[in-house]
C-alpha cells in the first residue's frame, strides 16, 4: 500500500485529471442527482413536510451513494487482483489518483495568480468562480486573493489529506467512498431551503470524516511553515484562538494555521446569490494580502502533501515489521 500512495501522487503529479479521461467524481455526482430526485419524489408520496421526515430522507443519499461507491470500487478492485497481482495495483493506484487533487488545486490558484499578475481582474473572477461557491463578479483583487488562499487552505484536507489517509487505511475503495462523501456535501450540504434537512447527514458525514485527518495534518502543516521558514508558533496561536470561529469544524484548522503562518486575515463577508453572508475573521490583520500569497499557499500545499504521504508511507512501514 506504501508504494500504491507513492504511485498514486506521482501519477496526480504527472498528469493530474484531463478532460479526456472519465473521472469518478462525475459519475457520483449524476448518482447523487438521481437519487435526490427520487427521494423528493418519495417525499411527494408520502406527503413528507416535516424536519424530522426530510433528515429521515436524507440518510439514504449517504447509505446510497457511499455504501454503493465503496462496494463498486471493491468488486472492481477485487476482479483486477483476481486477474493479476500488477493489474490489481495498476486499478488502484489510478483510482487513488482520481481521489487527490494537488496538482488540480496548484493549478486553479495559479490560474488565478497569473489572471491578477496581468492585472486581469476579469480573468481572476471568473476563475475564481470556477472553485468557491461566493459570487465574485465584483471582487477587488484583496479578495480574489482571500478566496484563492482559502481554497486552497480548505482543500489540503479535502482535497489531498483526507482521501490519502483512508486509501493508507482500506485502499481505493475506502478513498473512492471518501470522495464520494466529500462530492455529497459538496452537493447537498447547504443550510439553504432547499438543503437545511435533506443534506444535513451528507454534510454531517462529511464533518465526521474529515475529523480526523483535519487534526493529523495539522502537525505536518507546521512542520511546512517551519521548512518554509514561515511562523508555525504565530500559526498555532490563531488555530488555538481563531479555528473554532469557522462554521466548519476540520476547514477552520487549515484556514486559521494559513491565516497565522501568512500573517494575513482570513474570513470576512462573503456573497452567494447576491445575500451577504459573514464568516468569521481569522487570524491577525498584520499586513495587506497580496498575490504572492496564492502561491506561498500553493508551495505549502506541496510541502504539506510530501510530508503528509513521507509520514503515511513510514508508518506503514512500521505497521507492516510489527505485523511480521
């Protein structure tokens, strides 16, 4: 498994997820989709109008769309090794990769660095637009970088720790079900009308996964800031006052741990469909952000994802002597 995650990131590294290849996270989410509306339709049935009744619903989209993407990933996983040991890890180092995003997520903040670089503001919203939920139609550049950098921040545990962590513990099933938790609350983990009951064990799911991979990764992101010459003591001061602020339990550690080592603020009013949302202000106003800091937080994101793999191979290693 050790040489599968090592495999698997240099493959992300290489070739990251072109357009040309199918990628699992589409197929998950037209089955979440399809699931929500036939759910809704139940719901129409059954004449379900109730808070209790919807959460009820609700707990099927995880049963359905997790259960059923682990066992598809493990039939698939389970014929490739039945046909040949080199084919089996072939399978799943490819499914692995398609459960990180480093590369993905390096270059839609550089995509948006370059945009501001050229002092192309349109450019920079609109590519921005492509990975947060806010509107950014007129975003200045102070909060094109904001949304850049806690994106980034956010998605080192999403995006890259996480799926890491449960393919070192089951394999490319156990990280394709992970994604598709992740894909879940993306989707349909909103406190909106329209998601405030349906979604809540998706996004509760999702909390509970990333709770602890969230807290391993914190000590490997200080130990980046460290190597990067950066404050890891200034960022644990703003984890300890600042990361129980957030909405979210595991994005508040990764943001307020940037937030601090930056010396930078993170957090503040936010827009989505025009209504003016507020989050909380993490970490010190000590200087005004600037571009540079999308690709300080690019550069901890790959410090952040070799140490994390370094660490996740040699325990491995280690789990494997004591079993032996």
């Amino acid at each position: 498994m050790e040489w599968l995650l090592i495999l698997a990131l240099l493959l992300d590294f290489l070739i990251g997820d072109p357009r040309w290849l199918p990628h699992p996270v589409i197929a998950m989410g037209k089955s979440i989709t399809a699931v929500e509306s036939w759910l809704r339709r139940l719901a129409n049935i059954f004449h379900i109008t109730g808070a209790l009744g919807w959460r009820i619903l609700g707990c099927f989209l995880p049963i359905l769309i997790v259960g059923g993407t682990y066992l598809l990933g493990l039939v698939i996983v389970m014929i490739a090794y039945y046909y040949s040991p080199w084919v089996g890890g072939g399978v799943e180092v490819l499914l692995i990769a398609t459960t990180i995003a480093p590369r993905g997520l390096a270059e839609a903040g550089s995509g948006i660095y370059h945009a501001l670089a050229a002092q192309n503001l349109v450019e920079a919203r609109r590519r921005l637009a492509l990975v947060v939920g806010r509107d950014t139609e007129h975003l200045d550049e102070i909060e094109i970088v904001r949304g850049a950098v806690e994106t980034v921040a956010e998605n080192i545990v999403d995006g890259v720790t996480s799926p890491l962590f449960y393919a070192a513990l089951g394999g490319a099933p156990l990280a394709l079900a992970y994604r598709a938790v992740n894909t879940l609350d993306s989707m349909v983990g909103y406190k909106n009308e329209r998601y405030r009951y349906l979604g809540w064990a998706s996004a509760r799911l999702d909390d509970l996964a990333n709770w602890i991979p969230a807290r391993l990764t914190l000590p490997v992101i200080l130990c980046a800031l460290a190597f990067m010459r950066k404050s890891p003591v200034q960022a644990w001061r703003m984890i300890r006052r600042d990361a129980a602020l957030h909405p979210s339990p595991n994005s508040g550690i990764a943001e307020a741990v940037v937030a601090g080592g930056l010396g930078i603020q993170l957090g503040g009013t936010n827009r989505y469909d025009g209504v003016i949302s507020e989050r909380a202000r993490l970490g010190d106003d000590l200087r005004v952000k600037r571009k540079e800091d999308i690709i300080t937080t690019i550069q901890l994101l790959w410090w952040v994802t070799v140490l994390y793999t370094g660490g996740l191979v040699v325990v491995g290693y280690l789990v494997n002597e004591l079993i032996r």
